[in-house]
C-alpha cells in the first residue's frame, strides 16, 4: 500500500507521487493486476498517468472521498465516481 502524498492517517509510511509513476519499470504488475487508489480526485489525471506509465490500469475517485468511516473509504458526494 502506496499513500499518494506522505503518512496521511498514519495509513501508510510509504508514499509514490504520479510524478514518479516513470521511475516504475514497465511490466513490473500483472497484466490483470487490481490497483485502486482511494485519494480525492485520483481518477481525474492521476489513473491515466499510472496507465500511460505502467499498462495497467488504476481505479480512482472522480470526485472527493470520505476517510471518516474508520475503514475502506468511500465516494464523498453523489456525483462523485470511480474511473481508470
């Protein structure tokens, strides 16, 4: 588990910013891979740069998320969607 930006929640000490998607080789993920980011608004640029990077695709938020719940987070506002 990757955080998007640093120590967010203390859910991850690990973080990968989509301007580091290149350093990542290409082929490293399954082709069938299952990737999803739970970060705001990922799925508005940040899954086409994981795409255009790695090959595979990357579920994300069009919109905001909600971290409140204690668990899984899920879509904030009614408009809001997931996208790769």
């Amino acid at each position: 588990m990757f955080d998007y930006s640093n120590e967010i929640d203390s859910a991850s000490k690990c973080w990968l910013h989509e301007n580091d998607f290149t350093k990542l080789k290409r082929g490293i993920f399954a082709k069938d891979a299952f990737v999803k980011s739970w970060g705001c608004h990922t799925g508005e640029e940040m899954s086409q740069r994981f795409r255009a990077a790695t090959g595979v695709k990357m579920y994300g938020a069009v919109g905001r998320t909600d971290y409140s719940n204690g668990t899984v987070p899920v879509l904030a506002t009614p408009d809001a969607h997931w996208a790769d």
